[in-house]
C-alpha cells in the first residue's frame, strides 16, 4: 500500500519550526533546571521539588514567546546568509 505525499514540502517547514521552537524550549528548561541546584538557591532540594518549582504557566508562556522569537531570528539569519 503506497500512499501519495501530500505535497512534503509544505510539511517541512511546519516541521522544522517545531523542532527549532522545542529545542529552545528543552535549552530553556535544562539551563532553569540547572539553576535550582546552584549554591545559591540552597543544597537538599530534590529533583522533584525543583521540577515543580519551574513547570509553572509564567514559565512555559516566557519559553514559548522565546522560542517564537528565537525561531523567527534564526529564520531571518538563515534567508539573509
């Protein structure tokens, strides 16, 4: 059974701003996970304290905007270069 493609080309850019928008998000995460465990902010903190603590709506809606902003930069650089 072969399907037909439904015109890829379409997809790929739908598909390569999803990546590029969750990959910001995943750097956004891990470098805010990383900073609950600095000397900083306290030692005995466990990892499930400090998951709670950045899943949080202001944080995932300042990830999103961030990576729509970083999408759109890269995008421009990419057209440019």
């Amino acid at each position: 059974m072969a399907q037909k493609p439904g015109n890829p080309r379409k997809l790929a850019p739908l598909s390569r701003a999803l990546v590029e928008t969750g990959f910001i998000i995943f750097l956004f995460y891990s470098n805010l996970l990383m900073g609950e465990f600095t000397q900083t902010n306290g030692q005995g903190k466990s990892l499930l304290f400090a998951v709670k603590d950045i899943f949080t709506l202001a944080n995932f809606m300042i990830a999103m905007i961030t990576a729509l902003i970083g999408y759109l930069v890269v995008e421009y650089l990419r057209r440019k270069l």
